[in-house]
C-alpha cells in the first residue's frame, strides 16, 4: 500500500492547505466575503483565467490573504514566469512564513538553489512551534531530508549526514520512514567515505524497497571504494537490469540523479 501512495504522488504539486473557516470572521467584513469568494475560485481549473481573476477578487477584499498568494504562483511556475511566480510566494511567506516558508525552500530545491533552500528551511524550524515533520508538497519526503541533502550539494556532508541522522532518529518507529530516507543517508555516507555505515544503511534500504535502481548503483560503488570488485559488479548489474523495468521506482530529484549509462559504465569497468 505504501508503495502504491508513492507512485501516486507528484513531485511538484501546489501545496493544498485546507480552506480556513469562513465563521470565525464577522459576518458582512471584507475578511469574510474573501474567504467565502475562495471557494468559487476553486471550482475553476488552476491557472484558468476565471481563478485568477477571482483570486484578484479576493486580494482586493484582503489584502493579507497569504494562502491566496501561494496559490496564484503556482501557475506562474508551471508556465515558466519564474519572476512573477516568485514575487507572488514572496508575498505569501512574509505574511505566513509558517505555512509558506517549507513550500519556496522546496521550490529552492527543485531548482538547484541550495543556499536559499537552506535558508528558509533553517528559518522555518527556528519558527516557535514549527512542525518538525513538515513533508514535501508531494508528501513523500521529510523537509528535513532536502535540508540535509541540500548541505550536502554545497559540499557539506558532515551537516547533512547530521540533519539526516537526527531526522531519521526522531521517527517513533519503521512506518515514518520515507521509500529513499535510507538510500540518501547511505549515498552520502558513501561519499564521506564512511564505507561500512553506506553498506549497513543501503541493506536497511532494501527492508523498504528493491525498486530503487539508484541504491544497487550506490552499493556498487561502495563495493568497489572497498575493493570488493565481484560485490560491486553484481550490484552494478542489478542496477542496469532495475533501470530496464518500466515499473521501477523513480528518482524524483533534479540533484544526485544516477542514470542507466552510470551504471553500464561501472558494470563495464570492472575486468572480471
């Protein structure tokens, strides 16, 4: 079942927050009348161009409407007009940056601005309050597994491992793991050439799944780093035989993406 609700998930979706209750602003204020405006805009397709006047409706009516500004950039981005996009997020988080800070970090993420990433996402978890399992837009990854994937694309492995470490720790028990949680910790050990502790997460790993093509890859070069070439070459070959399956796993993730070539070349490089 868990397997099945990955495949489900969209890596980029708009955040859907629940609508807030209309009652507890007077009946007759502006604040009111926005609110009750939101839910006809949400009978239009997104981005349709009866939304987004609506929306503008509702930001005449209050100006403060922070979920409505999150929600008019989404379009923005999937249409490429980054700028305005931005400018509308912008917005959003300065009036909310609780429930809008994790959603531009992820944004960040997407698009390679790690340091930026990073900022918003350390911000959000000095918020008092702040939820500390705060999820991906798509809800398949801990905000706290981009952070530490995030210092670690700026070359900071150390931190990233750390933040990984204590996310992965702080869950109650195997159910809050995510389908890669393990696979990322293990790459980045790997490249901090913590060798035995890759080796010893990536068979945590496969307790999730054996869809993932990326950890027999990442097992193969662990392998080899310790010169246990047979290990490594066979891992290689599952790889290339997982990334054959149409149904596999996917890696949804512009950063540390490993590709079918990858793995052919190392499988290639080791003479048996």
């Amino acid at each position: 079942m868990k397997k099945q609700l990955f495949l489900i998930l969209t890596m980029f979706s708009a955040i859907i927050y629940s609508q807030e209750n209309c009652f507890i602003y007077p009946e007759g204020s502006n604040e009111r009348k926005a609110c009750d405006l939101v839910y006809e805009a949400l009978e239009y397709k997104q981005g349709s161009r009866k939304s987004q006047m609506l929306f503008d409706s509702i930001l005449n009516l209050n100006p403060k409407y922070a979920w409505v500004y999150a929600q008019k950039s989404v379009p923005y981005f999937k249409r490429g007009f980054i700028i305005e996009g931005l400018k509308l997020l912008d917005k959003a988080v300065d009036l909310d940056p609780k429930s809008h800070l994790c959603y531009r970090a992820y944004w960040y993420f997407q698009n390679r601005n790690y340091k930026l990433c990073i900022k918003d996402l350390e911000t959000y978890y000095a918020l008092p309050n702040a939820y500390k399992h705060e999820m991906s837009p798509g809800g398949d990854k801990d905000m706290r597994i981009i952070l530490g994937m995030s210092y670690a694309k700026l070359g900071n492995l150390t931190k990233g491992i750390s933040v990984i470490e204590t996310c992965i720790e702080s869950y109650k028990n195997q159910d809050y793991i995510g389908f890669v949680d393990y696979h990322i910790l293990g790459m980045l050990y790997y490249k901090n050439k913590e060798y035995d502790k890759a080796l010893k997460v990536f068979k945590k790993q496969m307790t999730i799944t054996e869809d993932y093509a990326d950890s027999y890859y990442y097992m193969g070069l662990t392998y080899k780093a310790l010169s246990q070439f047979k290990k490594a070459k066979t891992q290689f070959k599952k790889a290339i035989l997982k990334f054959q399956e149409a149904n596999r796993m996917r890696n949804g993730y512009l950063c540390f993406k490993v590709y079918l070539s990858d793995a052919i070349y190392e499988f290639d490089s080791i003479i048996n």
